[in-house]
C-alpha cells in the first residue's frame, strides 16, 4: 500500500491526540436529524487544533468551523446591489446571518476586506434569534486605482508559451480570489470564530431561479473592434469601426484611434456618451495605411474622467461554471 507506515492520523501533529479522541466521538454520537447536537464536541476540540502550529491544522481549523456553521445550520450571505463594479463608482453589500438551530450564536461584526478604505460594522452582542434573519447593509467605494477583476492568468500579457503570473502563491487555484470578501466574527459559545463568505450579486432569473454572479471590477466602457483585423491590398481609406459598452449610466468622453507613424486616421478624436448600462455605441474612423506598409497596429483609446481606457469586456458564460469575465 502507498501509505503502509506512515502515520496520516492526528497523532502525528504534537497535541493532535487529544484532537482525534474528541472527533472520534463527535463522528460516534453525531446524529443526523438534531447535527446541533454535535456543536459543543466540535468546540471543545477547537482550541486545541488552533494550538497546533502546523499548515495542515490550520487548514483542518477552517474545515471544523465550516462544521461547525454546518451543523448550526448557519446561514452567512454578502450579496451586492450589481455584479459589475467600476473604480471610483459606489458598491451596496447586503449582509445576512441567520441560525436554523437552537444552538446560541452571537453575532459581533462584519468587515469587508480585499479593497483599500472598505469599511467595517462592529455590533453589541447580537444573538442570533432561531430561524430569524438579521440584515445589515454596508456601502462602499471602489478605489479609483483598483486594478481591473479578471483571472489572474490573464492579468499580464503571456509570450505565447506560458501565462506571466506576479503572484507566484495564486499558481494552482482555480480561479482568483473574490474582488471583496465579507469577514463576520461569530460567538458560539466560548469560541469566536471568522467566516469568510465572498461578496457577489445574487438574484433571481425567470428561466434558471436563484442564480449567483461573482462580482469583478470592469472598467466604465469597454472598448472592441468590431473587426480585429482589417486587410489593405493598396493604400486606400478604408472604414473601423468601434464599439463602446458602458458599464455605467451616462458614461461620456471622447475616442480616439492610435496608429504607427505615417497612418491617417480621420477624425482624430470622436465624443461619445452611452445614456444606460450595457448600452452600446459604435464610432467609426477612417484609416489610410502608408504605401509600402507590410502591418500595424491599432488601438483604440476612450477617454473620461481623465482616465484612458483600452481594453474591451468579454463574458465567458456556460452552465454549470460561474461566468469568467476577462478585458482582452
């Protein structure tokens, strides 16, 4: 056998002994129709898995207090107002907590966390009324210089063989972190314990029900051609055409084209204003190629709020994955 001799229990951790003795008997009296029934052995056990200093018991640590909100039957929700964020724009997250047992739970705050300036909400004791939801409502600003929310794999152009990743700790996962994470510090009986839930928009569909999205930071417009390549046989005007969806009500500015040295491009600069979100536009621009020209590159630049913005949206949407949005 693969693992005959080594010891993969608790007793292989310094005070991991005591740990499995009191699991062993949580797993032996566990019953399924009253799981509350089970809280008080898993909170025994706690603090003597938060004394382990080893990786492994840390990770065992987050897994005994998701078994214990399971066996509560906690309820922890962070949903926001949209699933589409923009810097400097304004974000609502509605915060829920409820507790299906009869097990006493107190709830004692709630932070958001993964932007600068998110804010906080400490409470007084607040029991946790069985089966009774508390709501609170916590609004914040999206940082002005907050980066753009798509994998991370693609946050940094790759070189044809392998993805450019900064965060070397981030290789592996599936998919990045939450934008924003709500952290909630719950009381159950003698133990505090934090829930991390991640912020993202839920609502309901017509067609699929109660459907989540996660949340991402896009940028006000979104900028695309709608060809992405455009062939010259001679030195002649042709038409590009560009296409703007807003990601906000309102969004106005100008656009303009940026081409090599010796192209035309005709206007050099077009205003542009998208009255509703998802709304889209489309300007278009003349372009002459220089004689001789084997290739070039456009790019096409908006401009608002005096910030310069290039990359257009995509949304990769299949059943049974959550969307991925990515700004080519």
């Amino acid at each position: 056998y693969i693992f005959e001799g080594i010891d993969t229990t608790w007793n292989r951790l310094p005070g991991g002994a005591a740990v499995a003795g009191i699991l062993k008997e949580a797993a032996a009296t566990f019953e399924p129709e009253q799981p509350e029934k089970t809280i008080p052995l898993l909170l025994k056990a706690r603090p003597l898995v938060a004394a382990i200093r080893d990786p492994w018991a840390t990770l065992k640590l987050t897994e005994l207090d998701e078994a214990i909100a399971l066996c509560s039957g906690l309820w922890l929700d962070a949903s926001a107002d949209r699933h589409t964020a923009v810097p400097a724009g304004e974000l609502q997250v509605n915060f829920e907590a409820i507790n299906r047992s009869r097990f006493p739970l107190v709830l004692k705050s709630v932070k958001l966390e993964g932007m600068a300036g998110a804010p906080a909400e400490d409470f007084a004791p607040l029991t946790l009324t069985y089966n009774q939801p508390e709501r609170r409502t916590l609004k914040t600003t999206i940082p002005p210089a907050q980066p753009y929310s798509q994998p991370y794999w693609l946050r940094k152009p790759n070189n044809g063989l392998v993805f450019a990743i900064d965060y070397r700790q981030m290789v592996g996962l599936a998919e990045a972190p939450a934008v924003l994470r709500a952290r909630i510090r719950i009381q159950a009986g003698p133990e505090e314990i934090e829930f991390i839930r991640p912020v993202m928009r839920r609502f309901v569909d017509r067609v699929e029900g109660e459907t989540t999205r996660p949340l991402v930071v896009a940028p006000p417009v979104a900028v695309s051609f709608s060809e992405p390549v455009l062939m010259f046989t001679e030195a002649k005007a042709k038409t590009v055409e560009v296409l703007l969806r807003g990601n906000v009500s309102g969004a106005s500015g100008d656009l303009r084209l940026d081409a090599p040295p010796g192209w035309r491009v005709q206007p050099g600069a077009a205003a542009f204003r998208i009255a509703a979100l998802d709304d889209e536009t489309a300007l278009s621009f003349t372009v002459v190629p220089p004689a001789g020209a084997g290739s070039g590159e456009l790019r096409a630049v908006a401009r608002l709020n005096g910030r310069e913005i290039s990359n257009g949206m995509r949304v990769i949407a299949h059943e049974g994955i959550p969307p991925q949005t990515i700004f080519p």
